[in-house]
C-alpha cells in the first residue's frame, strides 16, 4: 500500500513539534501526536496512517514483528513499503520514545488493562482476558 499522490504531499508538508505532547489511542494501543495527521487527508490515506501509528506502537512496545497484530506479514510489508518510499512523515522521527513519553505510554497502558514489565523501554506485556461465553 502506498499513499495517494496529494496524501503525500499533506504529510510532507506537517511540521515537526518536538514540543507537542501525545495522545494515546485506546483501541491500536499506541500513542499519536497531533503533527502527524494533516488535514484533507483522504479516507484511504487516513486508513494508512493510523496502520502506520499501530504498527509504530508494536515498536514502541518492543514487540517484534512475527507479532504486529493478527497479520504481521501484512504490517511487515505496509511498514517497510512506507520506509522504502522514502515519506518524510514527521512520525518517522518518534521511534524512539522520550523518557516523559514512554512513562506516559506505560501509564496509558496500565490503565487499559495492559502491563509493562521491568524498566523503561522494556517489552510491555498485553493482557489477554478471558472471553466470556454467552449464557
């Protein structure tokens, strides 16, 4: 998958805040920072960045890529797409969280039911709950 021609172009043009804070998103588990999503960006280039922002919390919580969600395969090769098109995509430049950011990740993630293990920048572990069977 790659980015239409005018999506590019927005997410080229989004500057980079090294100042802004993140927000974390509740359902891909990772943490996004208002710089990195333009406005007038099509439904399809839409799609793909917020693929992109998953596939970067995997990252931001060391997991490797034999398990970036139900089809890593898949995430593999949108994320190396992405690398290889050479995006200048301000998200690029947040692989490596801060040490306030990472804190911040792990706070947002005990609070979901999900558990960091050991020191910072190590690999959290995702609590699996039960299904419950209908009665």
């Amino acid at each position: 998958m790659h980015f239409p021609i005018e999506d590019r172009r927005l997410l080229e043009e989004q500057c980079f805040d090294p100042k802004t804070r993140p927000k974390f998103d509740r359902i891909k588990l990772c943490l996004t920072w208002p710089d990195e999503l333009p406005r007038g960006i099509s439904r399809m280039g839409d799609s793909l960045l917020r693929e992109l922002w998953r596939i970067r919390g995997f990252i931001h919580r060391s997991i490797p890529p034999a398990e970036w969600g139900p089809t890593p395969s898949h995430a593999q090769t949108i994320w190396s797409a992405a690398q290889e098109d050479g995006i200048r995509w301000t998200g690029f430049k947040r692989l490596e969280l801060s040490v306030n950011d990472q804190r911040f990740l792990n706070s947002c993630l005990a609070s979901v039911g999900a558990e960091t293990a050991g020191p910072l920048g190590a690999r959290p572990r995702i609590l699996v709950h039960p299904r419950r069977d209908r009665e």
